[in-house]
C-alpha cells in the first residue's frame, strides 16, 4: 500500500495497482458460442414478450 502525507498531516492511503493485460480477441469456437447464446437469448426474450402479449 503506497502512503503520503500532506502539509496538514493527514495521511492518504492508496491501494496497488493491478498488473495490465489485454483482452484476446475470441478463436472461432468462442465466437460461435456468443452467436449461438446470442439466438438463445432472442428466442427467450422474443418468447417472453409474446406470451406476455397473449396474456393481455
């Protein structure tokens, strides 16, 4: 933990940073995992919305 001290002494405390690393872009196989959850996640909500419709 990394501490200052101002003129009035008061102290101020900072966290560690994390270390920095960046994102992979996703392979094939993960790719085709996002679209189908992505279809999956449109019928549902498409499903919802019209039984809701129905019921009304």
């Amino acid at each position: 933990m990394y501490t200052t001290t101002n003129e009035s002494g008061i102290l101020n405390n900072y966290a560690t940073e994390p270390q920095i690393y960046y994102a992979e872009y996703p392979n094939q196989e993960q790719q085709n995992r996002y679209k189908f959850q992505g279809a999956i996640a449109t019928l549902i909500v498409t499903t919802v919305v019209l039984v809701a419709l129905g019921v009304s």
